[in-house]
C-alpha cells in the first residue's frame, strides 16, 4: 500500500545525464513509486523523458539569483495553495530549505532535509533549526551538532549494483569520480604506480571528468609525473550510472582516496563484489579495512588486498556485501523515509 502523505520534493535536477547529480533522479522515482501524492520542485530545466510526475522548474530560463529566488518563492507559494504538501523533502538542498523554512514551520508542514558533505555552509545551520530533521547517510558525514540527525545509510540501486567477489588476484584497478583535487586523485594515481612498480596491478581505469579547467590541469600535472605506469592509465571519461556496473564488472579493485563524507561509489563497488582500497574513515569505520594494522594508507591497502589468500578476500567481502545490502540499499531506504514520515506529527486537519 502506497504512503498517502502529500510529498514535496524540492531538488537540484531530474536529469538522469547529470554529470554529479544523477542520483537524485533514482530517489525521486522511488519515492514517487511509495508515495501516492508527489509533486516535485527542481532546480535544473533537463528532465529525463522517462520521468512521469507533476513537476516545477525554478531555472526555466536564465536569471539573475535574485531572480531565481523570487521565482523560487512564486513556485513555491504556488504549490504550497493548489498541491498543500504536508511533507517537503529537501534532497542535498540546503539553502532551498533555508529561504522557506520558517514558514513551513509556521504553517506546520513537516521538513526532512537530507545532507551528506563535510561542509558546513551557514544554509545548512538555518535550514536545521526549522526542519523537523536532517537525514544523512553516517555519523561523520552531517558534522553540525543537531539533535535532530538522522543515520539512514546510502541509496544504492541494489538491482542496478549487484555481483559476486572474484576469486582471482586484483590486476585491473577502477577509481570513479570527479576528477578534482577534493577526491585525491594524485594519491590514487601514485598508489597505483607503487601498485603496478611492484607487480600487484596491471591498469587502472579511471572514470569522470574535472569540473573545470583548472582541475584539469591539476590531474593532468600529477598523471604526467608518473613513470611506466603513465602508459598503464586508461582516461575513460563520463560514464552513464546504468552503465556503470558493466565497467565494474571489468575491475578487480576500486581505489578511493576522498576523505570527506562516506561516498556511494565504493559502496556501489562491494555491492558489485570488488574489494575498496581506501583511506576514508567514514567508509572505514563502517566497512573495516583491509590491513591488518591502524592507520593503514592507500598503499597498504592494496598490497593487503594483493596478498591475501583467496578464500580470506572472499570471506571479507562476503561481510562487506552483508553490510551493505543491510543498510546501504536503495530500498531499505525508502522503507525507512517512508516510516519515517509516517512518526512525524502532523496538525489535525
């Protein structure tokens, strides 16, 4: 049976093409399956053909931001009279929730926002002090001090993402991401020169594009630094997510080096039955690592997992997937932001 709470969902893009933020699409979606009234409130003006929902855009044409705001505040005034959300859900939209926050108090419609970086923008402090709770996906990944935080775990399509741990020894390496200077990409690419200096790897793929120009030139400076392994790099670009997990299935390894909040992407990687060689403490204290001593860099990472017996990385793995499948999936996430706006109090109508 479908949720009947009148969900709002104010987000960034229903493209599901966007080169950061297609996953915001696979939340909407599900979300628009559990719930029976939705209505959407996005910010960019590409929407996937496949996307069947009433929706507003707020970037319908070029504006300046005061512009945008006020259009913001019209649509929003508008919905908020012909659709009357009991519920707003506020995906990775801070500052959104900030402009309109104390309104919906008012109002008494009920504010989940869902945040998961280690920045803490002063949106973020004024959108948590009207909202009725901030969802992230682990303890280190909201780094605001709020009573009012909630652990879900990630969102990952689990019917999209799904494999089994291979038995042979890691030699194909496969990092996905940004390539920009917060994700690390100079230590994944001297990882794996020691990798592949030292006979543990073979190649490494390396999948997403810099966001601008200027991390492209930064990328491109650390990958001419390296020796040998420089002609062993394969720069695959962009790659669609329902693609993804094909490539995946062509690694042995995935390298990651972000040491912000806990990110999908290895988590999408265990699902799919590869080892994760990371120095993220967030994924770390939830996954475990593959050295057996703290503090543990890049390095000993992938030698651990190069050196270990077959039946030690499967068993590991196996654990791993377990956790995953148990707190990270697309599914259980739903079931739980359902539930949970289910426990929220509502005025009487």
């Amino acid at each position: 049976m479908k949720n009947n709470r009148r969900l709002l969902i104010v987000n960034y893009t229903l493209d599901r093409n966007h080169k950061l933020l297609s996953h915001q699409v696979d939340i909407a979606k599900a979300l628009v399956e559990e719930f029976e009234y939705v209505h959407i409130l996005t910010m960019d003006n590409i929407v996937s053909k496949d996307f069947y929902v009433d929706y507003e855009i707020i970037r319908d044409r070029n504006r300046s931001k005061l512009g945008l705001v006020m259009r913001y505040y019209y649509l929003f005034f508008k919905i908020l009279k012909n659709f009357k959300p009991e519920v707003v859900f506020f995906h990775m939209s801070p500052r959104q929730c900030a402009l309109i926050a104390p309104l919906l108090r008012l109002l008494g419609v009920r504010q989940l926002l869902w945040y998961a970086h280690k920045s803490r923008p002063i949106s973020l402090v004024m959108a948590s002090l009207f909202c009725d709770k901030v969802l992230t996906c682990s303890t280190g990944s909201l780094t605001i001090e709020t009573s009012k935080k909630v652990v879900t775990g990630h969102h990952v399509d689990e019917g999209l993402f799904t494999g089994v741990p291979r038995p042979r020894p890691p030699k194909i390496g496969i990092t996905i991401g940004r390539l920009d200077i917060n994700k690390n990409l100079k230590m994944i690419l001297e990882s794996f020169e020691f990798a592949f200096e030292n006979g543990m790897l073979d190649e490494l793929y390396v999948v997403g594009t810099p966001s601008n120009e200027s991390q492209a030139s930064e990328f491109n400076l650390s990958l001419s630094k390296l020796g040998l392994a420089q002609n062993h790099v394969r720069l695959l670009g962009e790659f669609s997510r329902s693609k993804l997990p094909s490539l995946l299935s062509e690694a042995d390894i995935f390298l990651h080096a972000s040491i912000g909040s806990l990110d999908k992407a290895p988590i999408e990687a265990i699902l799919m039955g590869l080892p994760v060689a990371t120095i993220n403490e967030e994924f770390r204290n939830l996954f475990g690592c593959w050295a057996p001593f703290a503090n543990s860099n890049l390095n000993d990472e992938i030698a651990a997992i190069s050196q270990a017996a077959s039946d030690i990385r499967i068993s590991h793995l196996e654990t791993q997937i377990g956790i995953a499948k148990k707190n990270h999936t697309l599914i259980n996430w739903i079931d739980n932001f359902s539930k949970l706006v289910n426990k929220l109090r509502y005025k009487l109508q």
